[in-house]
C-alpha cells in the first residue's frame, strides 16, 4: 500500500479511536466529575507510555532539554483536558468537537503574537468565517449566547496555546517525553480533586476509563505513524472526520441529532481549518522552491 494512502488509514483511524475516547469521557461525565476522569483515564495512558520507556531502555527520555517549554506545555495541557471533559457534560458530543475545533484557527491568531509568525489577510479572514460558523451554531440571536458555549472555547484556546508551546519545543524533546509530562501533569491535576469528592469505581467503571485511556495512547500512536509516513498536507484534512464520528455516536447513543444550522456551523469551521491548512502548506511549499 502507497505510503500516503497508508497515512490517510492511520489518521482516519486515530480519529475515530480519539471520538470513541471522548463518547466514553461523555458517558462518564452522568457518574463522575471532571477531575476523576482526569485521573482514573490518565492512569491507562500513563502506563503504557512507562512501559515503552522501561521496554527501550531509555530512562534519557524523561529529562527533558526544555524542562521550562515541557513543563508550559503540560501545564496547558491539564487546562485543557478539564475544560474539553467539561465541554462533554454539558454540550452534545458532536457540537462540542465543533466548537473545540476552533482551536487550530486560534493557533494562526496566536501565532503573530507568540512566534512571531506573519499571518495575511486571508488566514485573518478564515478566522473570522470559522467564529462564524461557532455563532450559527450557538445561535446568540435567538436564545443569547449561552454560558457553556465558553467551556469548548476556552478548551479550543488552551488547546492552541498548548499547540504553540509545541512548536517552540521542536525537536528538542522528543514526544515520548512530551507525551510522558503531559499525561502526569494531567493525572496529579486530576487526582488534586479526588478529596473534594469521589467514590471508588466498580469494575466496569474502571473497564471504561481504562478504555478510554488506553484509546487515548492508541490514537496518538495512529495520528503520529501518519505524519511520519504521509505528507502532512494529505493526512490532515481526515481529522475532521471526527466531527462525522462524534455526530454518528452522538445519534447512536445519545439520540444527538444536529438540525440544519449547527452543520452549516460546523461545515465553516471545518472549510476555514481546510483553507488554513491549505495556506500553510502553499506557502511553505513556495519557500522550499526557492
């Protein structure tokens, strides 16, 4: 199999093992608070993440060269796992991806600001259309815009100040320990909550949040694998499959069905980040040439 189209099967897959993790966190949400599903899920992806370290050999991989960035990183990471489990409770599965997915427009906005990058009119204006694409779906006009709606955006806006602490690190630390300080800064926040409430799961609630742990490892293998194999301009538009898993599980399990605004919604958000996308990939092909 051609490795582009190999490439396009990882990330298709990875966003769906990724949509079955946040439908399990939403299913979770009806028995338990944010900060125990933080913590219990973690605890699976902590795991196999420890024993490739112990498998390798190579303790190095958790002393980071960019303690200060890795650290920033997981910090915002924490923020954002808590507010995107948030997101799950109180909103529809499929619109609260939708909304989230505003996070990689938010990185072109951030961007100018805190990497110094230039950022053209039209990348400016793709941002607009995808807040666009937010206010139809949340209606302002007809119900005001409704308190919750801050949750998945404030997740989105964590979620790119992660992404863009990212790109300052590089390939200075690679991602096990990246992935490895994010997850434990994510279980300890998590865990921080544990003694203003929580009981002891039951065995098929610790068959859930190892699932949606174990989900979260395998995903992040998948979307990894791809961009190793493919180019990124191929494989990056199929993650926003995910908004037709979450719509599909949301139907299935929920009986979520999303009327005719809320896909138009979607349907910009999703068209500004293919266009952005597109803009990048351009220009740095331009670069390249010359």
């Amino acid at each position: 199999m051609e490795s582009n189209t190999r490439g396009t099967l990882y990330m298709m897959i990875g966003g769906l093992l990724l949509t079955c993790q946040d439908a399990i966190s939403k299913w979770l949400t009806d028995d338990w608070h944010a900060g125990e599903i933080m913590a219990y899920r973690g605890l699976f992806m902590l795991l196999p993440v420890l024993v490739w370290i112990a498998w390798r050999r190579d303790r190095s991989a958790l002393v980071p060269n960019r303690p200060g960035a890795v650290g920033l990183r997981a910090g915002f990471t924490l923020v954002t796992s808590l507010f995107v489990v948030l997101s799950f409770a109180y909103l529809p599965l499929a619109d609260a991806l939708a909304i989230i997915f505003v996070n990689p427009l938010l990185v072109t906005a951030l961007a100018p600001l805190l990497l110094g990058e230039r950022v053209g009119w039209r990348r400016w204006s793709a941002v607009g259309v995808a807040f666009a694409g937010v206010l139809l779906m949340t209606r302002p006009g007809e119900t005001g815009l409704a308190w919750v709606v801050a949750i998945p955006l404030t997740a989105a806006l964590f979620a790119a100040l992660r992404d863009v602490t990212t790109r300052r690190i590089g390939t200075a630390d690679g991602t096990t320990c990246v992935l490895f300080y994010s997850v434990l800064v994510t279980v300890l926040g998590g865990a921080a909550t544990l003694p203003f409430g929580t009981h002891w799961p039951s065995g098929n609630d610790w068959g859930l949040f190892a699932a949606a742990g174990l989900l979260g490892v395998a995903s992040h293998m998948f979307t990894i694998r791809a961009f190793q194999i493919a180019a990124a301009a191929t494989v990056a538009p199929f993650k926003y499959l995910s908004l037709v898993w979450a719509a599909a599980l949301g139907y299935l399990i929920w009986g979520d069905v999303p009327d005719g605004l809320k896909v138009a919604g979607a349907a910009l958000v999703v068209g500004s980040g293919l266009y952005v996308l597109y803009r990048e990939t351009s220009l740095a092909r331009r670069v390249r040439a010359g």
